[in-house]
C-alpha cells in the first residue's frame, strides 16, 4: 500500500531524533528480550514479547484488555476488528502508549472497557512523566468485520466513545484510521509517536471475528475516519 505523510513522526522539524532500533545481532536482541521479559509488569499490562523479523525490532502484542507504555522505539503491536487501540505519546516527554478495548463501557475495572482503559493508559503515561496539556492520539479500530451485525454497531459505539473521550480530555486525534469494514494490523513506536497500519482482507480474520462476536454478545444495540498515518 502506499505511505501517506503522518502529523507526528519522528524526524519532525525541531524533534530530536529517536533512538536506533537495536539492530537484529543476537547479543542486542537476545538482551533486550530477556530484560523485558525479566521486568515485573502491573496488571493488564501487556507481556508477550518476542522479536519482529519483518521490523528487526523487539516488540511486545497488545492483547484484548492490555495496554504497553513505554519511552523507547519498542514496536508495540495489535490486531483489531471491532476493538479499539487508541495510541498517546507526549511530544514533550517522548513517551508513548497504546491500549486495546474491546466494549465502550461495562461493570468492573476492566481494560476491555474504553472508560477504564483510557484512564489507565492516560495515568500511566503521567507516571512517565507525561501531560495531559502535552498528549496527542491516533486512533484505529472500530471496523464492522461480521457481515450481518449491524444492528449491534460495536465498532461504531467504539469510535464515536473514544472521540469522545479524548475531545473532553482535550487530547487532540491527530491521526485516525477507523469503521469501514477492515480488520487491521497496528504498529506504534512510542519514542517517536510514529504509527502504522495495515489494513487486513476480512475473508482472512476468523480469531478477529471470534473476538468481535465475543464483545457483541455482550453489546446492546444503540440508538469517520481521517488524518494522516504509514500504511504498511
């Protein structure tokens, strides 16, 4: 597909340049990994980590209900049909995020509900270091990937929460790639805020569409996408 310019990619006038990737010799990667494995993590944070030999990076998988925060040029990864990954990053702090939800809202402390998601990736991130004055976000997600579910709209609910949410945060979206009826492939860097997305065929998304039956069973029915992002 082609590359389409993104509002926040490193090498932006007057940024620093990020970090170098870790090349893919084995004394660098196998370090890396085993640090970050090694590391404690809180809970719903992601921990599949694992190297990308397409990339040549180390990155970690987001999965449904976890978020990854982090300040180094980790490739940090998800597969999304319905489901949310909203991505922050501080241009001040250089410090950056991702989670992935899977319902707007829901009973119980939940990553796989936006309202609680969205506050732990935002707390996390000031733990970083990070401001909410200072934050920006790209979006992706919220695509209808079950022909024939219409009427249940969760990739729409999805959307219009997350623009929501962030419009009363005042966390401006500079990028977004959502609805439609793609599943999709997300890569973030949260050094440099830099995104990616690939949009995948639906004949070829049956764990998504497992996944996005799963939170339509529990969705009630209820009463698009622009910016700039990297299509890989």
């Amino acid at each position: 597909m082609a590359t389409l310019p993104s509002a926040s990619l490193a090498g932006a006038r007057g940024m620093p340049p990020p970090p170098p990737l870790l090349s893919a010799g084995m004394g660098a990667k196998s370090g890396r990994l085993e640090r970050l494995k090694a590391a404690p993590r809180k809970p719903g944070e992601a921990s599949f980590f694992f190297y990308d030999a397409h990339f040549k990076n180390e990155a970690v998988k987001i999965l449904p209900g976890e978020y990854f925060v982090d300040n180094e040029d980790l490739l940090v990864m998800t597969t999304l049909g319905s489901c949310i990954a909203a991505c922050l990053w501080d241009r001040n702090a250089k410090v950056g995020g991702m989670n992935h939800f899977m319902l707007p809202d829901g009973a119980g402390d939940s990553g796989r509900y936006g309202s609680y998601a969205m506050e732990l990736l935002i707390n996390e991130m000031m733990k970083r270091g990070a401001s909410r004055l200072t934050m920006e976000a790209k979006v992706f997600g919220g695509g209808a990937v079950i022909s024939g579910m219409n009427s249940i709209n969760v990739g729409e609910r999805n959307t219009k929460f997350v623009i929501d949410f962030l419009a009363t945060e005042r966390i401006p979206i500079v990028s977004k790639d959502v609805m439609d009826i793609y599943p999709r492939k997300v890569c973030f860097l949260p050094y440099s805020g830099k995104a990616m997305v690939k949009r995948l065929a639906p004949a070829n998304a049956e764990a998504l569409v497992a996944q996005d039956r799963m939170a339509a069973q529990k969705a009630a029915p209820a009463t698009t996408g622009g910016g700039s992002v990297d299509l890989f």
